[in-house]
C-alpha cells in the first residue's frame, strides 16, 4: 500500500504546492492594486491572504475549490440546478450513451477492417483523417444541423462524445484482433475452425487487454466531447454549461469546481473500466 499510494501523494503535494504558488502569482497584480488605492503596505502575509481569499481570483486557491465543491454538492439539493451532482449528472448521461454508440462503432469497425481488405485499406484512413478535425469546429455544425431537424437534448451531445471515443476503440481492436501469431492462427485451421470460431476462440480473448486499455482512453474522452457538446448550445444544465455561466459572469471557482468535478467524474469511470478489467481477466484464468 505505501508503496502504491506514496508516489501519488507525492506528486499531488507537488501540484498543490505549485497552485498555491500561481494564486499567490496570478492574483497579487489585484492585491496590490487594491493596496494601493487605500494608500496601505502590502506585507508578503497579508499578500498571500488576499490573494488565497479573493471572491473573483485570476486563479482560485486549492481550498476555495474544494469550498465551492463541498457548497455545491453536500450543502445543496441534487435536484436543485445549482447542484453540481445534478449537473455531472446531465454531463455523464450523455458520456455514456455517447461513449455505449462509440464502442460499439468503434468494435464493429475494427472487426470490418481486420476482416475485410477493403475496408482496410479504404475505411482505416478516413478513421485517421476523421481525428484530424477539431471538434470545436465540428461540434456547432452536428448540433445545428441535427437541430434543424427537430433533434436536440441529449442526442447531439452523444454523437459527439460518440466522435471522440469511437478512434481509439478502432485502434485498439484492430492491434489486439491482430495480436495472434501466425502458429496460433494456423492451429485453428489445423483443427479446421471456422472464421467465427477462430474470432470467438482466439482473436476476441487476445484482443481483450488492447479493448480494455483503449476504453480507458475513449470514456475520457467521451467525457470531453459531453462537455465540449453543452457549450455552442447554450445549455442551462450540464458541467459544461456551469462553466460556461462561470465564464460569462467572472465566477473562476465555480469554473474551477465544475473541472475538478469532472476530473472526478473521468477517474470514477476510468476506475470502474478497470475493475471490470480485473474482472474479466479473472474470469478467463488471468493470475490477481
């Protein structure tokens, strides 16, 4: 245990070492200004003081985050629309739906491309060229176009999360469906396997470590494209649109808070992939 937990605590120390640092940095420009409109000596405690208590930091303190955090969940209703609860809530609906359609794309796609030479040398490029678009450019474009139909709510933001997470899970699949070595796939023609026997018996097994490794990165980024979907549509509910109602009235913590909430919501799905790692390992005789 100390040696798993140890290096994480250190590292965490260090990076709230270095926030309090930039708070100090970024919000004493203010401290001093105010000091010297009441004509005051601004001592270096009475620096750090302001520049760790101040109500519209350049740079929020690690604890006024975790204020804001504890104000906006413990102390407030989840149903209640200034719950951040309520609204990582609207945010993980559609990173899992988003996320459900960009697997199940991604895992059709890559069983496409592994099997089938056409679609290898003709759709595996297009996967490629797909990631090179910005998906603050595309994200307007789905949503107005799908609004222009009648579809909006929690599709749009869905198909965009969807966007992120289907790459990697094509990546992943095509290099674990291809991981057997030529012996082993020459064994299941010895033993006279079909193609569905030899997916179901060998590729899929092998592939497992590369589908698992490769949905820890699409969840995250799932996430990413829920957020990025709240925020060219004026959405009233949702992480991205508290910290795009932050950004609009000069509220830094409450932008603060809903990232650390979604960096929270990120390793909760990460950790929840990799028990269901472990647990599918064990389940095909994987050592603990």
């Amino acid at each position: 245990m100390r040696r798993s937990f140890l290096p994480v605590l250190t590292v965490v120390a260090a990076i709230i070492l270095l926030w309090y640092a930039g708070a100090v940095w970024l919000n004493s420009a203010w401290a001093y200004d105010q000091a010297g409109r009441d004509e005051v000596e601004l001592t270096f405690p009475a620096l750090v003081a302001d520049t760790w208590s101040q109500d519209r930091p350049r740079l929020p303190a690690p604890h006024q985050v975790v204020a804001e955090l504890w104000k906006s969940t413990v102390e407030t209703r989840i149903t209640s629309k200034r719950s951040l609860v309520y609204h990582a809530w609207i945010t993980l609906s559609s990173t899992l739906t988003g996320f459900a359609l960009g697997v199940a794309l991604g895992i059709l796609l890559a069983v496409g491309i592994v099997h089938n030479r056409t679609m290898n040398a003709s759709v595996m490029p297009w996967v490629i060229a797909s990631q090179t678009i910005p998906i603050l450019a595309i994200a307007p474009m789905i949503i107005v176009v799908l609004s222009s139909i009648g579809v909006t709510g929690l599709l749009p933001k869905a198909l965009i999360s969807m966007y992120l997470s289907f790459f990697p899970v094509v990546v992943g699949m095509v290099k674990g469906l291809r991981s057997p070595e030529v012996m082993q796939l020459d064994q299941m023609r010895t033993w006279n396997a079909s193609g569905a026997q030899t997916f179901r018996k060998l590729r899929w097994p092998s592939s497992l470590p590369y589908l698992f490794a490769s949905l820890k990165v699409a969840v995250a980024a799932s996430l990413v494209g829920a957020i990025i979907g709240e925020l060219p549509t004026g959405a009233v509910a949702g992480l991205g649109a508290r910290m795009l109602s932050g950004s609009y009235y000069g509220q830094t913590v409450q932008i603060w808070s809903a990232l650390v909430m979604a960096a929270i919501l990120a390793a909760c799905l990460v950790a929840l992939i990799g028990l269901a790692e472990r647990v599918a390992g064990r389940m095909m005789g994987a050592r603990a």
